[in-house]
C-alpha cells in the first residue's frame, strides 16, 4: 500500500540554524500539508500546498517557515532560523483530489529537536 | 471557536469492554469529523469518519456517534483489545477557503486496554 515517507526521523539541531525536513508525499496525490505535534499536545496545522502555492497557512506559518515542492516528487518544509519552541514531531500529509482533500494520509514523521 | 474539545485525556479499559472517547466543537461550518489512531512513534493513521447528515457509522468495531444539535460526537470501541492501544484523536474540518482542506485536532485520548 503506498504511503507518506519523510526523513529525516530525527534531527538534532541548534538553535538559529536552519533545517529542512522532507517528505515523499503518495505519488498520485495532489494537496500536500505540514503539521506539527509538539510533544505531549494536538496536531496542530502548519500549511497546505497545492499547484505550487501555498493554500493556506496557520498562524503558527509565519516568515521562519517555507514550503516547496521541488520536484515531482519531493515535499519540504524549511525553517530558517530555529527556535527552541520549534523542538516538535512534524507531519506530512497528502490526499489525492479536493473532493476526498478530508482523507489526509500522514507519513510517520520527524522529530526535531532545537538545543 | 475552532477548538475542538476531547475528553477523557486517558482511558483505561479491560479486554472485551466498551471504551468511549467523546468530543465537541463550536464551529457550526464543521462538515466532516474524522477520528485518527496514532501509534507511538508513527504518524496519525485515518480510523473512520462520518458527515453531520447522519447519526452514526460503523466499521467493524469502531461507530461513531454525532449528535448534531448538542455540536457532540463520540468514538465507540467495541470488544476492545490489548492491539487497540494507542493514541486517539477526533478532528474537524470544514469546506476550504483555499484549495484544501485542513484538520483541527482534539487534544487527543489515551488509551490502554488491560488483557
């Protein structure tokens, strides 16, 4: 069964570097998200992206944060300037149509950790 | 009023009994409610969801119930088991302003059953 990858499944990192996670969203879908989980709390939504653009964005997305899909098959999600705050489990999802964009399909995801 | 409320935060059942996991909402553009299982160190997994037109819905063990006028719905787990151990979550999602949908998560249920 296809599914959401993202790697990497950790990542260590100091504060005020930037990182960037990837995901490999299911390869005929068309709407890709971010989400994160800081530990111990709800998923929160970061960003939705489709066509190339972002759809929409939460307030947690502010200007630290960027997506791009660079390829046909790559999904990242960039932080330029890490935080301590940022220290969470973050999620990639994928649905395949506007229709079904309710099913979201999440990879196992990647835990970052800012010192 | 985005919020989604769930409770209880953790729940403690024998094997073959009945674990209910409840949650609310305020907003009324809520169209579909989505129930995930989360296991640790994997990604939210979709379990079953239903639309507000209909009071219940049922795959295999899990029903969920929707009381639309109280703004409530519920996650039933029958005849539950040691496997069904894991992290719960209910979710709500209403039509897009962009291109896709985004979830808002409760704060999520843990659960564990006793063999």
């Amino acid at each position: 069964e296809p599914e959401v990858t993202q790697t990497p499944s950790h990542q260590v990192t100091q504060m005020g570097q930037e990182v960037i996670l990837r995901c490999v969203p299911i390869s005929n879908h068309l709407y890709f998200y971010w989400y994160r989980q800081i530990l111990g709390q709800k998923v929160e939504f970061l960003v939705s992206f489709y066509n190339n653009e972002i759809s929409e964005k939460s307030e947690i997305f502010d200007d630290q944060f960027s997506v791009e899909r660079p390829d046909g098959s790559n999904f990242t999600l960039k932080i330029r300037s890490t935080k301590l705050e940022d220290s969470a489990m973050y999620f990639c999802a994928s649905t395949r149509t506007y229709v079904r964009s309710y099913e979201q399909y999440f990879g196992p995801g990647t835990r970052l950790t800012v010192t | 009023q985005q919020q989604v409320k769930q409770s209880p935060q953790s729940l403690i059942v024998q094997k073959g009994g009945i674990s209910i996991i409840n949650c609310a909402y305020e907003n009324t553009a809520f169209d579909y409610f989505p129930w995930y299982q989360q296991f640790p160190g994997k990604g939210p997994a979709l379990l079953i969801a239903i639309r507000p037109d209909v009071s219940e819905k049922k795959e295999g063990r899990f029903t969920i119930s929707f009381n639309k006028s109280a703004k409530q719905f519920s996650l039933h787990i029958m005849d539950s088991q040691p496997g069904d151990s894991a992290t719960y979550f209910c979710a709500a999602s209403s039509p897009p302003s962009g291109s896709a949908r985004q979830l808002t998560f409760g704060s999520g249920t843990q659960l564990t059953v006793l063999p």
